[in-house]
C-alpha cells in the first residue's frame, strides 16, 4: 500500500483467530489483537488523516536516508570514508563523496598533487576531464597550459601532435569559431564537462585506469546563432601514470552515454545561457 492511501494505519495485526472487536465502558469501537502468549491488549483504532500519514511517511524517509548515508565504519569490507582517503583502508567506494578536499590548490589554476591512493586517482581523472572538455583547449596556447598541466611528460608531445591535427581551423569553423579559436562577436562560446561519477577500472601504486562518466555542454550563446548550446552524455577512460609526486594521464579515450531520458525542461533563451557562462564558475572535484 503506499503512503498516503486511505486507510493506511487502520490494518491489525491478527492472533491465529483473527481481530475481535467489541465497546468500551464509554461505548467507543474497540480493535483487541491475540498476541503470542495469548494475552489481548485493547487499543482505539487508529485513522490518522491522509496529510498526516504522507508527513510521517516522509520524515521516515528522511530518517532512512540520512542512516543511509552516514552508514559505514571499520566493520565495512570497503572500509570508511576515513579510511579509503588515507589510503590505510579497503578500495574506495564507486559513489559516495567522501567529503575530503583532493588537494590544496590556488584559485583558478587545474588541481595537482593528488595522494597515491585510488581515491587520488580517481579525483585526478575527475579533474582532469574537466580540463580536457573545457573552452581552453579550443585556443593553441591555453590548450598547451592544460596539457602542460595534466599530461605526463612522456606523453605530451603525443598529446599536442594530435590535439594540434583535431583542433584544425576546419573543425574550429564547424563549431561556429574562428580560426584562432575565438567565438564571433556578440557570443559567448560554451565548452564544459561535468563528472558525474567515477570508477576505478585497474590500480597500482605505479598507474591506474579510471573512468569518469561526464555530461557536457557544447555550443554559442547568443541570439540567432546557428549552433546553439547543446548537452551530450559520455564516460571518458582515462590512464594515469605516478610521475614525479602526482598522478597525470598517459592516454584517453571516450565512448557515449550512458545517457538518461530526456526530461521535460524548458530550454533556456540565448541570453539566459550565456548570462550562466559568465556568471557560474566551475568545481575541484573529488570522491
């Protein structure tokens, strides 16, 4: 029966012959339930309103998922937040945040200095995938900021060669930006990735593989334009390798999807959209 039906509340429980009913010296209806030993006990019969029984019902709910939440400990096999984020305990958990910062980093700068721990890869690959999707790799000099920054030494010369040949002046054209990577004026070019998730797929003390399942944005804001923004879903494999203190990639691939059904919003005006891009900063993300 689900909560806020009518009547919710108002079965009995039952001895092996069933509720018996009768009045109290008041006259008043009477519910008495055989219990095991077979004593009865007499209770009023209870008929909370429906408004009330979907208030407890969601409080219960509440309750439930705070417990949820806050489940774990050292008798976990996986181990506790605390523990998978010094590394001392079991493999870190696939969902749930820990709540520990990854790194101390400086504003506007791209995360470094992840622990050698799964969960430090893990955060790693989350942050790094948000620099590889981001606006910055459209224009040649920050793109070789961010490679610079996220991609292992030995890997990135392979990295610019090809990024170099992808993010050709025809492509640029293709997305609505000129060759220099710049949006026309009179538009804000969006280019975002978001981590949803990550999933450790092979550790070591020396290379990990994670991959990050993302939701991006891509496209111009701005009235009339022909390539309005639009959102993608996608998991990107990326390879780490321990180099010199910190985790950076060696390789990276990206697949589509898992994408969710499409919901029923609204979609946002030109201005509204490039107002968001200006106005909502991005994260450090972590586990």
């Amino acid at each position: 029966m689900s909560i806020g039906d009518g009547g919710y509340g108002e079965r009995d429980h039952t001895g092996e012959d069933g509720p018996a009913h009768g009045r109290d010296a008041s006259g008043r209806l009477t519910t008495r339930t055989r219990l095991p030993d077979g004593e009865r006990v007499t209770r009023q019969p209870a008929r909370p309103g429906r408004s009330l029984v979907t208030v407890v019902g969601v409080v219960v709910l509440l309750i439930a998922a705070i417990a949820f939440a806050n489940r774990g400990g050292s008798g976990s096999p996986e181990g506790s937040g605390e523990e998978a984020a010094d590394g001392k305990g079991g493999a870190a958990r696939p969902t749930a945040p820990t709540g520990k910062k990854p790194v101390d980093t400086e504003e506007g700068t791209i995360p470094s200095g992840f622990p050698r721990t799964e969960q430090g890869a893990q955060s790693a690959a989350a942050n790094y995938a948000v620099a590889l999707g981001g606006a910055e790799m459209f224009d040649a000099d920050k793109r070789n900021e961010v490679l610079d920054a996220v991609i292992a030494p030995k890997a990135v010369e392979r990295f610019r060669s090809e990024l170099d040949e992808t993010y050709s002046a025809s492509f640029l054209k293709k997305v609505g930006l000129d060759k220099d990577g710049s949006a026309p004026e009179g538009y804000a070019f969006v280019s975002r990735t978001t981590p949803v998730g990550t999933k450790t797929v092979d550790y070591s003390d020396s290379g990990a593989t994670v991959q990050v399942w993302c939701s991006g944005l891509l496209g111009l804001a701005g009235e009339g334009s022909k390539k309005p923004v639009t959102d993608s879903w996608f998991t990107l494999t990326m390879k780490l390798a321990w180099n010199n203190g910190d985790w950076k990639a060696t390789a990276q691939a990206q697949k589509a999807g898992p994408a969710p059904v499409s919901g029923d919003s609204t979609a946002s005006g030109a201005e509204e959209i490039a107002g968001a891009v200006d106005g909502f900063g991005g994260f450090t993300y972590a586990r």
